[in-house]
C-alpha cells in the first residue's frame, strides 16, 4: 500500500468528503451486483445523515490527494427507517446496533487489504464507542441467472464470513434505486449480516 493513506473521520468532518464519497458511490456502484444507476442529488441527501450524526464514521483512502476509496459506518438508531425497522421487528434495541454502510474502491487499488482495513477501522470506531452489542450491514441479493450477472462472478460472502459476519436470512429489507437498463427506480431485496462486538 506505498503511497496509499486510510484516514478515519467522524461527524461533522465527514462534511468535506461527502462529494468524494458520492462520486465513489456512483462510479463503483454501477458495477453488478449494485447497476446504479447513480443520482447526485439523492447522494448528497442521503449522505448529509451520515455528517449530521455525530457518531458516524467515513473511512477514507488517499492516493496522494485523491480519494480512491471509502467506507461508511452509522449508529443504526440514526438510519433510516428501511435499515432500522427489521431490526426493530426482531427485537433488537436500535440503540445498540452499528450500522455499516457502503465500502467502495475503484477497481485498481482493490487486492491490497483496504477491503479487511475498511472494516477494522469501522469496527474500531464502533468498539471505541463502547454501547454496541452488534455490528451490521446489509446487501443486495441478485438472482444467479441475472442477465447482467458476469462470467465468473463471485460474491464477497467468504470475505465477509472470515471477518467474522453471518448472514442473517430473518433480517431483511428493501432499497428502491434505477438499475442501468431500467426507466425508473424499482425495489431491491437487501440482506443484513451480522456479528458481535
């Protein structure tokens, strides 16, 4: 990782890298199994919650001076309420649930451990908080026969499965984007994983 610096910020100082982090999001999402078809405004709307929370988390990797990569984290009682109310429906208390949200690279600096560094910072962040049981995240769930699903695809569950998360089949939810060939924004069934703190 010579060169490379990951830099971890909280609240209100995640303020001068929401556009970073929206572009990120745009450019890394469009990949499957996300086909984002990305929107600034609705970026800049969704991540303000993550600056305005003040225990919040962006995890940021630099190149020199340019973000090549970040991930987010948030108290889950400062989500919204499809990320929050699953939980609720299993009886988990909101208050003491971390919440990450999205890790995104571009593509030529993946390989090279940001993807373990990314959740160890969060991770580190939600510990130093010191009132959460559980740590979560949630993501999509594409069909095997998806058209635009690529030859040899592999999804990250073994990743995930090593840093210790499990994939929790009563947690679910669903988030409403445009996929790249479809007109307009359609629901998409998320799945949440999770692990103790």
């Amino acid at each position: 990782m010579t060169g490379l610096r990951v830099v971890r910020k909280s609240g209100a100082a995640l303020q001068a890298h929401l556009e970073d982090l929206a572009r990120l999001r745009i450019t890394v999402f469009r990949d499957f199994p996300y086909l984002y078809e990305g929107d600034p405004v609705y970026e800049q709307r969704y991540l303000q919650t993550y600056a305005d929370a003040p225990d919040s988390v962006i995890v940021l990797v630099f190149d020199n001076d340019q973000v090549v990569g970040a991930s987010s984290g948030i108290p889950l009682s400062d989500e919204t309420p499809e990320i929050q109310k699953p939980f609720q429906d299993q009886g988990y208390d909101v208050e003491r649930v971390f919440y990450c949200g999205e890790s995104v690279l571009l593509r030529d600096y993946r390989g090279r451990g940001l993807g373990v560094a990314f959740f160890e910072e969060r991770e580190a962040h939600a510990q130093a908080l010191n009132r959460f049981d559980t740590i979560s995240f949630c993501a999509v769930e594409r069909p095997l026969d998806h058209p635009r699903r690529p030859q040899g695809y592999t999804p990250l569950d073994v990743f995930w499965q090593r840093r210790g998360y499990r994939k929790q089949p009563h947690l679910r939810t669903s988030m409403s984007w445009q996929d790249l060939d479809e007109a307009h924004e359609t629901p998409k069934p998320m799945i949440f994983w999770t692990k103790g703190v």
